[in-house]
C-alpha cells in the first residue's frame, strides 16, 4: 500500500510541457512556418494541449490511455504543421518530445513537492516563480544539447526503423515512468510518494538519455556511410580514369595505323573512289585526334575522356587549363574534382531543350597563391535542395548525389572551398584551392618581372607621384 499520497503533477503544466517539448524541436528545424504564423500556430497548440489534457483528467480511468493517446496526436500534429518535416520525421521528434516533456514536469514536481507542501513554506508566488525558473532552464538546456545533434541545415531522414526505435524507446519509459500511478501492487511500482516521484523522474531521464544516444549513433552511421559513398565514388573515378587512359593510348595507335593507310587509300586510281575514301576516312578521325593538352597528363585523359562523350551527345565542351598549376593534386582526386564536376554538367546540360545552349565551359588558372577551377554550364533552371542543400534529382539518392559532396570534400581536403553560384540560367562550379607555399615561391621565381606586379609593388610604386 502507499503509505504517502502526494499530489499529481497538474494537467495544466503536463500540457505547457508538452507544448514547450515540440517548440524546442520545431525551432531545432531551418524549414518552418514564417515567425507571425509560427506564433499564431503555437498559441493554438498550446490551448489545445492544455485542453486535451483537462479533458483527460476527466475521463473514467479505464480511458487514460485513450487521453494520452489525444495529447500525443495534438503533440504530432503541432510538430508536423510548424517544422514543414515529413510523418516520419515528425513521428520522430514527437517520441522525443515526449519524454522530454515528461522528464521537465516530473522533475519540476518532484523537487516541488519537496519544497513547497510542508506548511510554512512560500506561497504562491514562489511557487509560480519557481515553475518558471525551471521550466525555462530546462527547455532551454534541452534545446542546447539537442542542437548538437540536430543541425537547422541537415536534413533528418528518419528510416522507418529508426522511427520504430524512437517509438519503441518512448513508450517504454513512458510505461514505467507511469506504471506506480496505474497499478502501485507490481515488482517495478513505487509505493511512498517521494519514491514515486523520483522512479518517475529516473526513468525519463534514461529514457531521455537513450534517445539522445540513439541519434548520436544515427549520425555516426550516416557520416560513415557518406565517407564510405565518396570513397568509392574516388575509387571509381579513378578506375574510369584508368580505363580512358588505356583507351586513349588505342585510339592513338589505331589514328597512326590510319595515317598510314590513307596513303595506300591515295594511291587508288579511281579519282572519285579515292576522294570519297579519304573524307570519309577523315570525318572519322576528327573527334579522335582532339587529344587535350594541358600540361597535366591527368587532366589530359579526362578532359579527352569528357569531349568524346559530349562530341556524342552533342554537347560542345570547351576548355581553357593550365593542368601544371595543379600538379600539387593527387591524380585520384584530380580525376574526381574533374570527373565529378564534368559529369554533373552533362547530365544537367543534356536536359536543355535548346541544342545551341548545350554547352560546357572549363577553366583552371592560377592567380596570386590559389588555383581557380570553374566549370559552367547551361540548365534548365531548375534545382532540387533540402535544407539548401542541391541534391540530385535522380530517385535513387544511395547511389547517386554525392558527386558535389565529393567535390567538397576533395577541395577541403587540400584547405581550399567550393561554391556555388546560378545566374540566368548558368550553373557555375567554383573550386579554390590554395597552392602549397614552396610551390607557389618557386612559379614567382620563375615568372618574368614583367608578369610579376606584387612584386613590382614591393620594390617601390611605378609613379611615385600619385
């Protein structure tokens, strides 16, 4: 039996918890409702969970369950309305908010009841004061741990089985943070009051903790799983480059085997048979002799490799590289900075309706002590993001979408950047990369004073009258 009976928390603060549970994820989230409506939005909330939970109280207590059951739909439907995030999403923020709401009430009562039921204790007022203390600590301190693990800018993309997860975990601790209120003659109920309240308190906090730990693992899993895409993505690009390596030295073999052979073709007496030979023979050869030539055996391969398929798809690729000013880059992430860029404008120009707008511009130049790589291209204008974020447009995003993730990540890898601009309809790559320091002393050495300006500065101004 109990042998103190203390009271329950009121249903008022279990509502103003649960409002101010789902806010703190709503406001975790980039994509949400303007400020007025998002106002406007939680108001309404906040009266219908207060309302829910007054209504819950009096039903019978066989419908318990069904009133919790209320308060958890108004919870989901706050969350899905004001955050703009998919059902699955919200379902996932809903179990969270939850025991977050759970966890802020039991506490603020416990501690409460501690202070505040012994007679000649404060009063109302400082209990008020008290109410609000807490409960703004608490959200606020909630809001700060959980930004570490929910950035405004990542998409969630919560599985179905992580949803299940989250579910599963929320109804446990909700279970037995309550399981002394419905039934005190169990092994895991509590019978004395302050031991109630501090079972309940315990149990919402691990609950509290597991949930957090179970998004903690979720990122880890994806950050793994992007490193492990982009790994391969390198791997791939590299074996491609290989591969056009070998091809093209083919082509180049057969294109000096042919050379040879149209000198037996004009050997042929019959004017017209010879004349229809060698232009034919000639039209062949002209995509193939286009061999680039950059001064980066690499940027060679790959830059012939991408005007052959362009050629094929009528798309006109041009170039203007200076390959030795990247000689500092590994030949893998070379091939992927410019395989990946190259086959992203491809894919986004061959979607222009108009042939003449299909066209692809590749520069890479130095200037000062950083590289410069643009690659522009026409498009349709049209791009998908999340979270401001371009992602591809194709279905399958397990395989496909991380080619600017690898591009990122490759230009980061030397310290550099990318970035990414669309103007009329012109999507523009930009890559920075900053040249090693030897590197960059010993081009400025053997650059002609002429060509140096910086270091014209440095010895003294041209016209020392301005």
């Amino acid at each position: 039996m109990i042998l103190e009976t203390l009271p329950d928390i009121p249903r008022v603060l279990t509502g103003l918890a649960e409002w101010a549970a789902c806010l703190v994820y709503v406001l975790l989230r980039r994509q949400r409702l303007p400020v007025r409506r998002l106002v406007v939005v939680a108001a309404a909330a906040l009266a219908v969970l207060v309302a829910v939970q007054e209504l819950a109280d009096r039903l019978p207590f066989a419908l318990w369950s069904l009133g919790m059951a209320a308060a958890v739909a108004a919870m989901f439907g706050f969350i899905v309305t004001a955050a703009r995030v998919s059902v699955r999403d919200a379902g996932y923020f809903a179990a969270r908010a939850l025991v977050l709401a759970e966890l802020v009430a039991s506490l603020h009562w416990q501690v409460h009841c501690f202070f505040f039921l012994p007679e000649g204790r404060p009063g109302t007022p400082w209990q008020v004061l008290f109410f609000a203390v807490v409960y703004v600590a608490a959200f606020a301190t909630a809001y700060l741990i959980e930004s570490r693990h929910f950035r405004p800018a990542l998409p969630l993309e919560v599985s179905w089985g992580e949803l299940a997860s989250a579910v599963a975990i929320a109804l446990v601790t909700f279970f037995m943070s309550n399981i002394s209120f419905l039934n005190a003659n169990t092994p895991f109920s509590g019978r004395l009051g302050l031991e109630i309240f501090y079972i309940r308190t315990l149990v919402d906090l691990c609950g509290f903790v597991a949930l957090y730990a179970q998004q903690g693992q979720r990122l880890q899993h994806r950050a793994r799983a992007e490193v492990t895409a982009i790994d391969e993505m390198l791997r791939r690009q590299h074996e491609q480059y290989l591969q056009s390596k070998r091809s093209i030295d083919v082509v180049h073999r057969k294109y000096h085997d042919l050379k040879h052979q149209i000198g037996v073709i004009r050997a042929e007496t019959d004017a017209g048979r010879r004349a229809s030979y060698l232009d034919g023979l000639e039209a062949s050869l002209t995509g193939y002799a286009a061999q680039a030539d950059t001064g980066n055996g690499v940027l060679d391969v790959v830059l012939t490799t991408k005007s052959l398929e362009c050629a094929e798809r009528g798309i006109e690729l041009t170039s203007v590289v200076d390959g030795a000013v990247l000689d500092f880059v590994s030949a893998m992430d070379l091939a992927a900075l410019f395989g990946n860029a190259l086959d992203n404008a491809i894919d986004a120009v061959q979607e222009v309706p108009d042939p003449d707008r299909r066209l692809i511009k590749v520069a890479a130049y130095a200037r000062d002590r950083f590289v410069m790589v643009t690659v522009e291209n026409w498009f349709t204008g049209e791009l998908r993001t999340v979270d401001g974020d371009i992602v591809t447009r194709r279905d399958d995003r397990d395989r496909h979408g991380y080619g600017l993730k690898s591009i990122r990540y490759t230009a980061e890898k030397y310290g550099g950047s990318m970035t990414v601009n669309t103007e009329d309809g012109w999507f523009v790559l930009r890559v920075l990369l900053p040249v090693p320091q030897p590197a960059a002393e010993q081009r400025a050495a053997e650059q002609p004073a002429a060509e140096r300006p910086a270091a014209d500065h440095a010895a003294g101004p041209r016209h020392p009258g301005r």
